[in-house]
C-alpha cells in the first residue's frame, strides 16, 4: 500500500522501532531499581528538582519528601503512567546506563534502513513517544545500528502533550508547520492512533506480531510503508 502525500513522520518507539519486551524487561527495571538512589543523589540538580516539585503538584500542589516522592513515583511506573516528571527521571537514569556501557538499545532490524531510505527521500522524520526526548535519543544513538539520531529533526514527548489528546497533534502539526493530512503517526497504541486520526493525521498501525485488527491501516514492519512523498510546501 502506497500512503499519498507524507511530508513527515512522528515515530512512537514502543512495539514500532522497539520491542515492547524491551522496555518492559531492560529499562523499567533498571529504573526502578535505581530510582530511589538517583533522586536522592540528583535531588538539587535543576531537572530533577524541578520533576520532583511537578511530581508533587501532579499530587495537589504537595511538597513531597524524597521517600515519598520515590514511593510515588514507583507507583505510577507499575501503572505505567505517563507522567512527564517520571519520564524526564527514567530517562536520566537510563541515561548513565547507556553511556556507561551498562545497556544498549534494541530496535527491529528493519528500523536502520527505514529510516535512512525514509529521510533519504525527503520526509521529514520526528520521534513522539511517552518515554522523553532524552530517552529516545539513547534509544537510537545506543545500538547495534550505529548512531541513528541525525536522521531525526527533533524527538517530542509527553511535554508537548499527552499522546491519547488530539490537540496534542494539531500543536505538533503547528509546530512543523504543516498540514495535519501530511504528517503520518506510526505507532502499536491504538488509543494514541485514535487521537492522531481525530486530529486530523495520518496514521499506521504497526502489527510486529501479526494478526492485529485496527481501525488503522495495519503494517507488520515499517518496511512495508510505502510512500508517494510530496515535497511541496502547504
């Protein structure tokens, strides 16, 4: 199938560049493993400070103590929340076990080509995820394909809006400055999708496992996008 008139492309990374398991059984645990130990060492740091204190207001303006705010925090990741203030910690501590050589980052083969043939063409390429901007660079910086970050324009995440809200697309769409019909959402949330598509995107819904049924058009890779890119402005 042939998706007309793509200018860009927003890429989640769960279940689309990476394996769900991943996330699931490589990173969250290393997060909430160290969680406790980083806040409490990283406290005055100006990021971590300031997730702390918008933890807090998260809770109803409290002021949290760091066990509390650790016990909070926990909670949300076993909910699996996407809070913006535990997404900026997670991928801050993520951050020291990728650059320490601790873990590297699992894509699907097919990602490194996709994203090379994709940007080669013309298209525009952005990350938009739940995990933050920090993570995703490490995500595609560490692993076995070699630094894949310089084919993205720039990486967004929950602090430019909740994936689930349409007006979280018609900001992105403003911020590219482009038609909301141009921008195509890749992703394995159909709820996410569901929000781009009542925002006006385009949408793909990526099936790794086979046999999804969506009310998106469904794809068992990203290799099997293809696209009529159009380069005129709009």
């Amino acid at each position: 199938m042939t998706i007309e008139s793509v200018r860009a492309i927003l890429l989640d990374v769960e279940g689309a560049a990476a394996p769900m398991s991943f996330m699931a059984q490589t990173l969250a645990p290393i997060a909430r493993e160290r969680l406790g130990a980083y806040i409490a060492e990283h406290a005055e740091d100006e990021e971590i400070e300031e997730a702390l204190e918008e933890t807090g207001r998260l809770m109803g303006g409290f002021d949290l103590k760091l066990a509390e705010a650790e016990a909070l925090l926990l909670r949300w990741m076993k909910q699996d929340r996407k809070a913006t203030p535990l997404k900026t910690i997670q991928g801050r501590i993520w951050q020291d076990a990728f650059e320490s050589g601790a873990t590297t980052g699992e894509l699907y083969p097919d990602v490194a080509d996709s994203l090379k043939a994709w940007t080669s063409s013309g298209l525009r390429l952005f990350g938009y995820s739940s995990a933050s901007a920090l993570a995703q660079r490490l995500l595609f910086r560490y692993n076995a394909f070699g630094d894949l970050t310089p084919l993205f324009e720039d990486f967004l995440d929950t602090s430019i809006g909740q994936k689930i809200e349409p007006a979280s697309y018609s900001v992105i769409a403003e911020r590219l400055d482009l038609p909301c019909g141009s921008i195509l959402v890749i992703a394995s949330n159909e709820e996410e999708l569901d929000a781009a598509k009542s925002g006006g995107l385009a949408t793909a819904f990526i099936a790794r496992e086979g046999g999804a049924t969506s009310g998106h058009p469904v794809y068992p890779g990203l290799a099997s996008l293809k696209f009529a890119f159009d380069p005129q402005p709009g």
